[in-house]
C-alpha cells in the first residue's frame, strides 16, 4: 500500500470534524444572530469542501507513475493546497465584507451564553484535529495536509476571536464588538490563505527544494566525490513530497565507464540515506573537456563557470 494512501485517514478525520462543527456553528448563529458565528459556520463549510478536495488530491497523488505521468501524481498536491487557499481567500474576505454590513446594521443578539459554548465545543474539536494534520503533513511532507491543517488553525484563531467579541459584546451590550471582531479575523484569514496560494504557485511551477535541503544535498555531494573529481549544474525541485536532484558529475575523462557509474551510484545511494524521498539523476562528463562547461547555462543557476585545478601529474 502507498504511504499515501495510509495517510489519508487524517484527512477523512478533518471531513468528520467539518460536518460535526458546521452543526455546532449553526446552531450557535441561529440561537445568537451573531454575524460573528455566521462567518465562523461558513468557514467550516469551506473546510468540508477543502477537506474533500485534500482527500481526493491524496487518493490521485498516491497512484504510481504509468506511461502518461512518468514522475508520478505528486503535484495534484500543490493543485489541491492552492484551490484551497483560494477558499480560505474567500472566506475571509466574505467574514470581513459581512461584518462591515453589520457595522452599519446592527442587530440584536441573543442566547450568547449556549452559543459560546457551542462554538468553544467546536474550536476544541477543529484544534485536535489541526494538530493531527499539521504533525502527519510535516512528518511526511504533504503539502495538502499541512494546509488542510492550517485551514483548521485558521478556523480556529477565527472562533477564538469571535468568542473574544461576543464576551466584549456580554460585558458592555454593545454590538458593534462583534462586527469589529469579525473583520479582524476576516482580514487574518485572507492573509494565511494568501501565503498557501503562494506556495502552491511555487510548487506549480518546479520551485527549488528549501535551502537547508539544498546545503544538505551539495555536503553530501562533495563528500564522496573523489580527488580531482567535481559537479555542477545542480538543479532540484519539490512534487508533493518527492524531491527531485539532477546534476553533471565531472570526472577524469580517462576514467572507464564502470569506475564513472559506479562513482555516480555511489552519490547516488548516499544521496538517497539522506534524503529518502529523493529521485537522482547524473549525467557523467569529463572534467577536462570545454564542452562539459556551459558558462552561460551555470551562471543561469548562480554557479561560476570555472575549472577545477588539473590534478597533479605522478612521475
């Protein structure tokens, strides 16, 4: 079984959690007439349809590669984090539109105490289950539950801060606390689902592997490689969790091509202890013809276009 497949049990527990906390929010709107808890219902609405789409994204990245997708269904993961952005997006410019409307119209509001409760009942049941997606998309570097995650934060800063107006609201009976919450919280919920997007677009579009990474791969890298022996043109980048490293080895062009390939799979198999969702590809070149340097093409990928030392002749 994929390891993806395995993991999509969090997911299918955030799609229990939406429907359990949408009808803890509705019934705390339609007790209270808060706009406050009607923005925070249509919130776990939007993370019902952004826990099935994440379910959906896992069950296709999980298939294995075929003839048409040879890198595999990784990237349906970046597709999926952005579509939900997107919904995160939208429902916090909706919270903020709509607590404006009600800054000009208030309403009474009623029954705040059983609506309090109601919505503090579903902001634990959405921490616990933020935490289990957070953890597992961390650990295994899906992209789709890490924000799945953190659309569940984000429904939660927004409950907490709508409990924050209503108990402004309990201690002063004025209305407009309410309001002002829910375009707080509306405006902090655009602003994460604006940095989801972001890095769905990186994702989309072959984005490197994170510095760190990339330091990790390059040490590992120079130490197997052999006296006199170089690389370059060293170009990653992220599919959902794998991790893609391509790189010219450079070696003694006198060297026979079994000393050459044994060379690359060594980096290789160390490349992959330490990084084992990594997907390696060498290309061997000899170290001293001009053709194996591409000035223009290195100084493209920031790496300086310049021979290593010839090593020293033995008499």
């Amino acid at each position: 079984m994929e390891p993806l497949t395995r993991l999509r049990w969090p997911v299918a527990l955030s799609i229990a959690a939406a429907l359990v906390t949408i009808g803890m929010k509705g019934g705390a709107y339609a007790l209270t007439g808060s706009v406050g808890l009607l923005t925070d219902a249509l919130e776990s609405v939007v993370n019902l349809l952004a826990a099935v789409t994440a379910y959906f994204a896992m069950w296709y990245a999980a298939r294995p590669a075929d003839p048409s997708h040879t890198y595999g269904h990784e990237k349906i993961e970046f597709l999926s984090s952005g579509l939900e952005g997107v919904l995160i997006v939208l429902a916090g410019i909706g919270a903020a539109v709509y607590g404006v409307r009600r800054l000009f119209q208030p309403e009474p509001l009623e029954s705040l105490e059983i609506g309090t409760a109601l919505t503090l009942a579903a902001s634990v049941v959405n921490f616990a289950v933020a935490r289990v997606l957070l953890h597992h998309g961390r650990v295994h570097k899906s992209i789709v539950m890490e924000a799945d995650g953190k659309h569940l934060m984000a429904d939660v800063w927004t409950s907490l801060g709508v409990l924050a107006g209503l108990g402004l609201v309990l201690l002063t009976g004025r209305t407009f606390f309410d309001s002002l919450l829910a375009i707080a919280m509306g405006l902090h919920i655009t602003r994460i689902g604006t940095g989801l997007i972001r890095r769905s677009f990186d994702g989309l579009m072959d984005h490197a592997i994170p510095p760190d990474e990339l330091e990790r791969v390059r040490e590992v890298i120079r130490t197997n490689l052999p006296a006199g022996a170089t690389f370059h043109l060293l170009r990653t980048r992220m599919s959902g969790a794998r991790r893609f490293v391509e790189f010219h080895l450079l070696v003694d062009g006198d060297m026979s091509v079994r000393a050459a390939h044994q060379l690359a799979n060594k980096l290789e198999e160390a490349l992959v202890a330490a990084q084992p969702d990594a997907a390696v590809t060498i290309h061997v070149e000899p170290v001293d013809e001009e053709e194996s340097w591409e000035p223009e093409y290195l100084r493209q990928l920031g790496e300086e276009p310049t021979p290593p030392p010839p090593p020293p002749q033995t008499p």
